[in-house]
C-alpha cells in the first residue's frame, strides 16, 4: 500500500505553524533561542483557558494535533478506524525526576504531588490527545532517540497496510528543560538543545488521489545496507535524474563533507543535483522530535519551489537520515510535492 503525508502542523524554535519553521529553513539563519516561544501553556489573561495539562511536552503535542485536524479533517472516517501514534526522547523525564527527588528530600517519601504522576507515564500525551480528539483506534508511543519521528511513521505506515486503521495521526514532540540540558551535555551531545513537535496525518495514496493528492511513499529503513538500498529506488520507480534533498543529523566532533553522508565508517556518495540540509543546525537539536522536523524541512522545502513541481508531476525525492550517540539510526525516503500534495 501507497501511503502519503497528506498534512502537518509543526512547533519549532522559529514559532507556532509550518509558515515560521519553513521561513527559517529556506534562510538557513541558526535560530538564537531552542524554546517555542511563541507557545504557552498558561492562560494569556485571566478570563481565558489554559491548556490543562500538567506538563509542557503535552501540551505542545496536544496543541499541534488541534491545528492538524480541523473540525472536518476526519469526518470521513469513523472513530474506530483512527489511529494515533506519537513519540518523544525524554517525555517524562522532567516528571519523573521532580518525583523521586521530592521522595527523597522531603520529610515523608509520599508527601510528593500526586499530579505528576500521569506525567510521568510514557503514553500520557497519546492518552490525553485519543480522549480530546475521539481518535479511538490503535494508540501507541514509541521512542528510538533522535529517530523517533521515522519510527512514528514506520509504525503508522504499518497499521494502514495491515488494515488495522484508515488514517493515522503521528508524530514526534520534546519540550525543553534544564534537566534534559544536563542530560544532552553529560552523554556529549554537542548541538545546542531545543524543543519542537511535528505531527503529520497519513492515509492511504488513493484516498489522497480522491482529495487532490497523489504520491507513493517510502517507509523509514535503518542501517547502512538499507541506507545503500534505499537511494536506487528512483531509478527503480522510473526516475532517471532525481532531483533529491538529504536531511542530515550531524554526528558530535565530524565534519561533512557536502556531496556525501557517512554510513557505516563509509562515504556515501550522492546525486550531483542533492541539495544537503542539516535542520538541527538551524534550530537546535531536539532530540525527540528532530527527525520528525526532519521530514517537515523536506516539505517545507519543496513547497517553497511550486513552478518546479509543476513542471515535475511526481515530485522531488528527499533522503532523511539520522543516527544518534547511542547508536539509533534510520533513514526514510519520500517523495515531496507531487500534484500539490504537501508529502508521500
């Protein structure tokens, strides 16, 4: 099955919406600050509502799952058959953290408060966002460091080909804490932190067709071998000059050169035409969420040259690959663009 990203809704360091993000990615400025600023989970005055949730990893998450589903996104589909998959880095670490700590150093181990605890669980987010949004298929978590966001779309990919699901939300989020800075720093990661969330619908291809879109995707593959097996699939799907775009995580203490990725201690080399971006250089690492910002550049990008996709029916091809100090690694190739559609 054909699968494509058919929306997004994005919170980066350059503010709320895909429209900030992909501004800053199209200028290649590094951002000042690693926070969303422009995102609060307090209420702005008094007599407005705050988000009510007690951590801000969720919040974030919950929130950019509202501007992704308008009130007719999923009309079409029945609750059941609505599936959520999300994941983070460190979600919970902040919570957990606070918890054990006041354990430990106040004068009873169960004087704590009880309203981390929810926070504390790994799948809060995807609990709090199934309940507020009626998305009452399969519900997951997942987390792979800084591939997060591949798994998130492995996972989704699978429950549509499995039958399992007829639209999937998924995504990534990390928020930004002194603690998880602490944490970066004492494992050698050298980029400066930042927070962010990206979530993406994905449905089925023919769906899509039915609704403007058109495209064929590629599930995230890791490891060099895979890596290698990967970047031949134009040629295989018909495209002699592949007019690509690689987004790579940089690795702490190598340097790149432009025209080739390193996989496995071996240079690999890429399209003449391949244009090399590095999100996280530009708004920070975040960890989590990085690769799921990924993918956002890669559309982001694409959308910005609308006369080139026009003249190229089946879009731009992009390479997204990520490897962490722990070793998680995975890659994903997409197809951007196409008819007007935003991924694939």
């Amino acid at each position: 099955m054909n699968t494509v990203i058919s929306a997004m809704a994005l919170m980066s360091p350059a503010g709320v919406g895909a429209g900030p993000f992909g501004e800053a990615i199209r200028a290649g400025v590094p951002l000042p600050g690693g926070a969303v600023e422009d995102f609060r989970t307090e209420a702005p005055d008094p007599s407005a509502r705050p988000v009510r949730l007690v951590d801000r990893p969720s919040a974030m998450a919950i929130a950019a799952i509202g501007d992704l589903l308008g009130p007719d996104v999923l009309a079409g589909w029945p609750p059941h058959r609505r599936a959520l998959v999300l994941g983070s880095g460190a979600a919970g670490i902040d919570q957990s953290m606070t918890l054990t700590r006041d354990s430990l150093t106040r004068p009873r181990p169960d004087n704590v408060n009880p309203a981390l605890v929810p926070a504390c669980v790994m799948n809060y987010a995807s609990a709090q966002a199934a309940m507020a949004f009626d998305l009452r298929g399969p519900n997951a978590t997942v987390t792979a460091g800084a591939a997060t966001g591949l798994a998130a779309l492995r996972y989704a990919r699978r429950l549509l080909a499995s039958g399992r699901a007829d639209a999937v939300v998924c995504g990534a989020y990390e928020d930004l804490n002194d603690r998880r800075a602490a944490i970066a720093e004492a494992a050698g990661r050298e980029a400066r932190p930042a927070e962010g969330c990206g979530v993406f619908l994905v449905e089925p291809a023919e769906r899509a067709r039915s609704h403007g879109l058109a495209g064929a995707g590629r599930g995230p593959r890791a490891g060099e071998p895979r890596l290698r097996r990967a970047l031949p699939r134009p040629r295989r799907a018909g495209r002699r000059r592949a007019q690509s775009a690689a987004h790579r995580r940089r690795r702490p203490r190598e340097r790149r050169p432009p025209r080739a990725l390193r996989a496995g201690g071996r240079r690999l080399r890429l399209p003449a035409h391949t244009r090399v971006l590095r999100p996280s250089e530009i708004v920070g690492d975040a960890f989590g969420a990085a690769a799921a910002l990924q993918v956002a550049a890669a559309i982001a990008v694409r959308d910005a040259s609308r006369e080139r996709a026009s003249l190229d029916p089946a879009g731009g091809l992009a390479l997204i690959t990520t490897i962490d100090t722990d070793g998680h690694a995975a890659c994903c190739l997409l197809r951007t663009g196409g008819r007007g559609g935003p991924g694939t």
